[in-house]
C-alpha cells in the first residue's frame, strides 16, 4: 500500500456503544479509505454487525465522533440521514428483502424513495433490470422474495445495494448459512462489484475464505473472470480488522494479518 | 423499588416518541396513500364479519336479558331506550374495540415484527423511508377512519338485535315503540361519546399494535411475545380510557 494518499471515506474515532456496564463496542478507531476493501472478523458477539448499523446510521454510538464522505455523522438527524444513506449500498445478513413486493419492486425500491435518486420510470426500469443482469438473476422480476433461494435472496440484496451506485458498499455476512459453492458465487459478485465499480467496501465476515477471495482477487472486465491481484497492474487495496468483545484486536495489512502471532487474530487467518 | 418501575416507564417513554411521531407525521409528507386503503381494506372490510356478529349479539343479549327485570317494573316499553343507550355509549364502542385488538393490532404488531427481526425495518430506512411514515402512519389513519364507522355498524346491528328478541322473540314491546324509544332516548351527547371513544381507540389500538411490532426483538419468538403484549395492552387501554372519557361526558 502506497501510505494513505485517498481520502478518507468512512473513519470511526473513539466510538463506543451500548451501556455503561456492557459496551457492545468499545473505543473503536479507524478509517476507510477511498477504493479500499476493509475485511472485518470476529467471533459472534463481537459488534460487527453493530458497527455497520452505526456507520448506516441505524444506530446512534454514545461516545465517539463517526464521519461519512468526510461529514460528522455523529449527531445528524433521522431526516438528514437519508442523503448520507443514498450513497452507501447495504446487504443486510439476511438479505433484508422485503416480503410483500416483488423482486423488481424490491430492487426499484431506492430508486423510487431516494429523493436524490429519483428518475423517470423508464430509466428506474432499465436499471433495476441491468443491477438483476448484474447478479444473473433477470428472469425473477415478477417473483417474490419468498419463491427464491436463500442464495438467490442474496443475491437480489446484492442487486439492491448497487443499483443506487453507492460510493460505499457495506456487507454483513454476505455467506453466513449459506453451502460453500454458493458462498463462492456471492463473493465473486462482491468482487465483481466492488471492481467493476470501484466501490470502497466493508465486508464483515466470518469465513476467512472470503476475506482471501477479496484479498487475492480481482474482477477483470475483459475476460469476464477473476483473475490473481496484481496480475493485471492492479494491486490489492486490502486491510483485516479482528473484532473482539467490541474491541479492535487487530487492524493492518494482509501481510501483517498472515504474520500476527495473536492467536485470536491467527484463528481468522488461513494458516 | 426504581428498578421496578424502571423498565415500564422506559417503555411508555417510548411509546410517547413513537406516538408522538407518528401523530405529528399525520400533517407531514410524504403520504404513502395506497398503503392507507390497503389497510382501510383490511382493517375495516376484514373485521366487517366479526362486528357485524358481535354487533347483532350484544344488542339481543341486552334485550334478553332486560326483559326479567323490565317485565318486575312493568317498564317493558321501555327495552328499546335501553339497548340504545348502553350500546351507543358503553358496548357498542367498546366491543368493536375489542374485536379489532384482537385482530388488527395484533396483526400490525406481528407484520411489523416479523419485518423488525428479518432486517426488513432497518432496509427501509437503509433505504430512504421513514418507517414510522411509512408503516405506522398508515395504518393510524387507516384506524382511525374506520373504526368510528365500524362502531356505528356495531350499534346499528346491536339495535336490530334487541329488536328481534325484544320485538319478534319474547313480545315485550311493539316494533314501532321499540324504535321510537331508542330513537328518542338518544341526546347529542351520547352520539358525541359514541363517535369520540372508537375515535380514540383506533389511535391506541394502531399505535400499541404498531410499538409492540418495531420494538421486536428475538427471532419468532420475539415475535410472538410482542403480539401479545399488543393484545392485552391495547384491550387494557379500551376499558380504562372508556371509564376515563365516560366520566368526563358524565359530569358535563
């Protein structure tokens, strides 16, 4: 990595959570640049989950200042919230989807409530069906959520969160229950995504394997094929955080995550 | 002792942000008009049959049960001042109340709860909603549209009860006499009382249902526990905010 020459596009200073006796998360710092994919494990009950609401805005820290595109999101209103979020895309762990409409509404569903994103129907047409191309899913518009996979229900997510082409893609366990093959095909989606698109991205995780798959490869438009980083002039812009009973056990580069003697932190990387 | 009383007031502390959130947002944009009729449909045409039995049932009930004690006075005549009165003031409002507790707020305070344990709430505000202009404004206004009319069914249908037993059942009285007794033993008041009680019901009802719902959290279970907290706690407030209103029209 080349020191910190992007701007910083998410940054988390001194963030606590939760009660006094019981902080889900505790003096939590750190900062997402522009371009990069931060790869956040831990144990279940560590805060990941937390720590994406609060840079969504859905849940307010008791301490701490967070920042977003550069702007102090601590305080802000309900109301202000809706422009800092129509520049971030989100899936949620379960996919989030909503029951009661259909695929093609769920994924219209930004494009029509965003006031900032509002288009002609035409247009909101044509893009919901390019983001369900994106994820191989054209064919399911007029399906509903509960006639999917729960593979298929990810993707869809997936097809959701990019369709705004947000600057900032969080990710809350993208393959949590899900069979290796098809947690494999969503990772590739997230890095196509993230490549095609050069998303800054936040992906919280429990599988050390798809923190490698993000780490190691790249999405190459040409061949329509991941490809080893580096190969192609494109270096990876990857950093590992370990969360530990709402504290940062760990945060640095690939290499120094693969070399940490810590044996919290070893068990997420794959040695 | 405080640590008691610390988790209810916490709770109903919330209760206040949320209604009054919810209240205030009846002036405010945006209006999501198609979710108000999806629940004026459902809220008003669903729970058609269920008033229109308990309606009917009530009246007659009254009637039957009346007649003993009317026929000890010789006051007979009298069945029809009484069914109106007791069901336009009292029962009329109040089991019409019930009945959509235990079918809408319930129904809220589980859809919205399933919605608040699946992540479908925080996607809609992830998503540039508002939920609480979204779900719960809906259906407060959808409430408290249809509840009023619904009690008036209720009280018509509770009349025509009283009427077959009072009238074509038993014989205590004539048809005509029946009418003209209710009819004249109604005052502006009564109709006032009956018109404001569903009114404020409808706003409890949806607003409990809808608290319950967001504030899910557990899985299904979870789920579960909040519709029935939505149940009882709604049911709870229609018999105290009856006597609360009743008194207040009592002593005007």
């Amino acid at each position: 990595m080349s020191g910190e020459p992007h701007p910083s596009i998410l940054s988390f200073d001194d963030v606590t959570f939760g009660f006094e006796d019981e902080p889900v998360l505790r003096n939590v710092t750190f900062s997402l640049h522009r371009g990069e994919t931060l790869i956040v494990h831990g144990a279940a009950g560590s805060g990941k989950t937390v720590l994406l609401k609060i840079a969504l805005g859905l849940l307010r820290p008791s301490r701490g200042t967070v920042r977003v595109f550069g702007r102090d999101v601590t305080a802000l209103h309900e109301r202000d919230w809706f422009d800092v979020r129509s520049h971030i895309g989100v899936l949620f762990q379960e996919g989030g989807l909503f029951d009661s409409l259909s695929i093609e509404d769920n994924v219209a569903y930004p494009l029509l409530n965003q006031p900032r994103l509002a288009a002609p129907q035409a247009e909101v047409d044509l893009r919901v069906r390019r983001s369900l191309e994106f994820v191989e899913l054209g064919h399911t518009l007029d399906k509903l959520p509960s006639e999917l996979s729960g593979g298929m229900r990810r993707r869809v997510g997936i097809a959701r969160a990019i369709v705004t082409e947000p600057e900032l893609m969080l990710y809350d366990s993208p393959t949590a229950g899900l069979d290796p093959i098809t947690a494999n095909t969503i990772m590739a989606l997230i890095l196509k995504g993230r490549d095609v698109r050069r998303a800054s991205t936040m992906i919280v995780t429990h599988r050390h394997q798809d923190g490698e798959i993000l780490e190691r490869y790249r999405y190459d438009e040409a061949s329509a094929a991941l490809r080893p980083a580096g190969t192609n002039g494109s270096p990876s812009f990857t950093r590992y955080m370990v969360l530990d009973q709402g504290r940062i056990a760990f945060i640095g580069s690939p290499v120094e995550f693969d070399s940490c003697a810590d044996p919290l932190v070893a068990r997420f990387a794959s040695r | 002792m405080l640590d008691l009383l610390k988790a209810p007031v916490l709770t109903f502390q919330e209760f206040i942000g949320l209604s009054a959130r919810a209240v205030s947002g009846v002036v405010r944009k945006p209006y999501y008009w198609d979710d108000v009729f999806v629940q004026m449909d459902l809220i008003g045409v669903g729970s058609l049959p269920v008033v229109i039995l308990t309606g009917f049932f009530s009246g007659a009930v009254m009637a039957l049960q009346m007649s003993r004690a009317l026929q000890t006075y010789g006051a007979t005549s009298q069945v029809g001042q009484i069914v109106a009165i007791t069901l336009v003031r009292e029962m009329g409002p109040v089991l019409t109340a019930l009945m959509v507790a235990g079918r809408n707020s319930s129904g809220m305070a589980s859809e919205l709860g399933s919605m608040k344990v699946t992540e479908q709430i925080d996607a809609m505000r992830a998503l540039g909603t508002d939920p609480v202009m979204k779900l719960v404004k809906p259906r407060l206004i959808a409430t408290a549209f249809v509840l009023p009319l619904l009690t008036v069914l209720a009280d018509f249908l509770g009349l025509v009860g009283g009427w077959m037993v009072a009238c074509k059942m038993l014989g205590l009285t004539t048809g005509s006499q029946y009418w003209n007794t209710a009819w004249r033993a109604l005052e502006y008041n009564d109709i006032a009382q009956g018109l404001l009680k569903p009114f404020v019901f409808a706003i409890v009802l949806s607003l409990v249902g809808c608290f319950y719902g967001m504030r899910a959290s557990g899985g299904t279970q979870g789920v579960g526990r909040a519709t029935t907290q939505a149940v009882v706690v709604a049911s709870v407030w229609v018999v105290v905010l009856t006597f609360v209103i009743g008194r207040v029209f009592v002593s005007m």
